[in-house]
C-alpha cells in the first residue's frame, strides 16, 4: 500500500517497474486509483541496521543523514553532485553493513574519506582535516603533499 502525494488516498496501483540504481533498487510507477494522479516510487532493501561503535566504546544506530552532512560540510561550494554522494554513500553502506551488526566510526571515517579523494580533492583534504583531526600545520602539510605525489 502506498499513499497518494496529491490526494492522501492510500489505494494505489503500480504501472510499471524497472531496476535502478545498478539492480539496488526498484523503481515504480503508480496510479492513485482515486484522482488518478501518477508519481514515482523507489524500493531497496534495508542495508543500515547497524550499529556504530563510537571511540568512547559507546554505540548508536548508524545515521544516513549525519554521514551526509558531515561530507555535505567538505563538500560545500564545490562541484559535486547530489547524485555522486548518494552514489558513494549507498555503495558504503553495502559494505559497512557486511561487516556484521557494529561497526566502528573510524571505519566509516576512514571510507568516507578514502570515497571522497576519488570525487573531489579538495573535499577529501576538508573532510580528512576533520576526521584526523590535525594537530598542526605541518600534519596537514604531510597530507596535502601525498596528494600532490600522485
């Protein structure tokens, strides 16, 4: 059952379904039954029921949105897509919630980060400031000089 965005008619019906997102997901067309107005849906299973252990040893459930504004942060006035973030973030998750019910933060930091350097450099050297925490000029130095290495 899903409900109609128009009207709030819970009787719906599908037209059409495709794969997407590389077979992730499903993709539906629907039909209110009752004003007739179409909208699109997308299904995917459920990948992040896991929990992340955080450096305190304490544990909470993994949060989609928090990841995403944190890169949101690094990312900011930069040009990268919406769709690339996603992107990299559902493939992520399929890894992350292979690795069991828990999952440390220094993982997910760590994969974020590395993920990043492949879209945007400069988002990646904001991010990895953040999450490795430089004490001084000249760790952030050392970082920015294995980037111009390559």
């Amino acid at each position: 059952m899903m409900i109609c965005p128009k009207c709030k008619h819970n009787d719906t019906r599908v037209i059409d379904s495709r794969d997407a997102n590389e077979g992730r997901s499903i993709r539906r067309r629907r039909e209110c039954e009752k004003c007739s107005q179409r909208f699109t849906t997308f299904e995917k299973p459920e990948t992040t029921n896991f929990l992340v252990v955080k450096k305190d040893s304490s544990r909470e459930a993994y949060d989609r949105e928090k990841v995403e504004r944190g890169i949101w942060r690094a990312c900011e006035k930069r040009p990268v897509t919406e769709q690339k973030i996603s992107d990299m973030l559902n493939k992520l998750e399929e890894v992350w919630s292979s690795r069991g019910k828990e999952v440390p933060a220094d993982i997910i930091g760590r994969d974020v980060m590395h993920a990043l350097k492949n879209i945007d450099e400069v988002s990646y050297i904001r991010f990895a400031s953040v999450y490795r925490q430089f004490k001084d000029v000249e760790s952030f130095k050392k970082e920015l000089q294995k980037l111009l290495d390559r």
